[in-house]
C-alpha cells in the first residue's frame, strides 16, 4: 500500500513537471486584465473538472477578490443547475454551456474549460463559439488536450494518461492561478 502512494505521488510530480509555468503566467496575466477591465470570466467543466471549476469560481470570488477594490465577475455556467437541466433536457447538453455564454458574454471576456480527455463536446462547443465571439478561451486539458487544446487560445496542458493525476493537476494549477492573487496582491479575505 506504500509502494502504491509512493508511486501516484511520484507520477503526480512527474505530471505537474509536464505543464508550462509560462502559459500558467499568462493565464494568471488574462484573469488580471479582465478582473481590472470589468470583464466577466466564465468556466466549464464536467465531472470532476465542474468540480474543480466551481471551486477556483470560489477561491476567486471570495478569496481573490475579498477585501479588496478589484474583484473578479467570476461564474461556472453548471452552476446553474435548473438552466443546465433545461437546457439538457429540452435542446441538448451539447449546448448548455454554449447556449448561456450566448446571453452573457461579451468581446474581450474570457472563458476558461477544463476537461481532461479535451474531448467533452460541450465545452468543445463552448469554446470554439467562444473564441470566434472575440472572447479570450484557456483551456486545462489532459492526455494529447484532445479537440479542447487546439480549440483554445492557451492551453494549459498536463501531459499524462492518467485521469486522476491530470485532475489533480487541474487543481494544482487553478491554486497557483487564485493563490497568487491571493499571496502575491495582499488584502484578501481568505481564510482557509
């Protein structure tokens, strides 16, 4: 059993030694000028990867922006869960995602996917019509970033077959992104 928590954390490291520290300082550099230009931010994800969307949408709007005269206008479109449902139901879940970027995104938003296959064909969708909308799109893929990374303006990816160490890079990558607002830009209201 040690051996085997020895091994994943050693794959964890070798995994987050595959994601490039410049795109992550882009990434970081994007969410900053649009937190200062007013500009709304929106992420995707499903599964696992909502999971981890809802949680930085958390860390930015209460710890990132706490406290603070520059907040972010942060959101996950799964959030909503009854809009979701309807969509999905009533159209297709191809088009949940897309379909509410349609009637809050403005040009020079950003919209951020997850998705560690980078074939999860909603937020595939979300940002193809995102970035011919004139939104800025970074994607976190996985594995060969599937159609997402190509799909995207910047991506993030963590080269690595393993679903559950890229969704722990995931992770790792949305705290680098929050907590350097969070250490780097004091003032804020985070607490744990």
């Amino acid at each position: 059993m040690i051996d085997f928590i020895r091994n994943y954390q050693s794959s964890l490291d070798a995994a987050m030694a595959t994601v490039s520290h410049e795109k992550v300082a882009l990434a970081i550099e994007w969410l900053r000028e649009a937190r200062d230009s007013g500009r709304s931010i929106f992420v995707a994800g499903n599964g696992g990867s909502a999971a981890t969307a809802s949680h930085l949408v958390c860390d930015m709007v209460k710890g990132a922006s706490y406290g603070k005269d520059r907040r972010f206008r942060m959101m996950a479109l799964h959030d909503n869960l009854p809009t979701l449902t309807a969509y999905s139901n009533d159209v297709d879940y191809t088009v949940a995602a897309v379909e509410q970027l349609k009637n809050f995104a403005q040009p020079g938003d950003v919209l951020l996917t997850i998705s560690g296959s980078g074939n999860s064909p909603n937020v595939v969708k979300a940002a193809e019509w995102a970035r011919a909308a004139g939104l800025k799109t970074i994607a976190l893929t996985g594995r060969d970033g599937g159609r997402l990374g190509p799909a995207s303006e910047l991506e993030i990816r963590v080269a690595e077959p393993h679903m559950g160490r890229i969704e722990d890079a995931h992770m790792i990558i949305c705290h680098m992104i929050c907590y350097y607002f969070m250490d780097m830009e004091r003032g804020s209201g985070c607490a744990g």
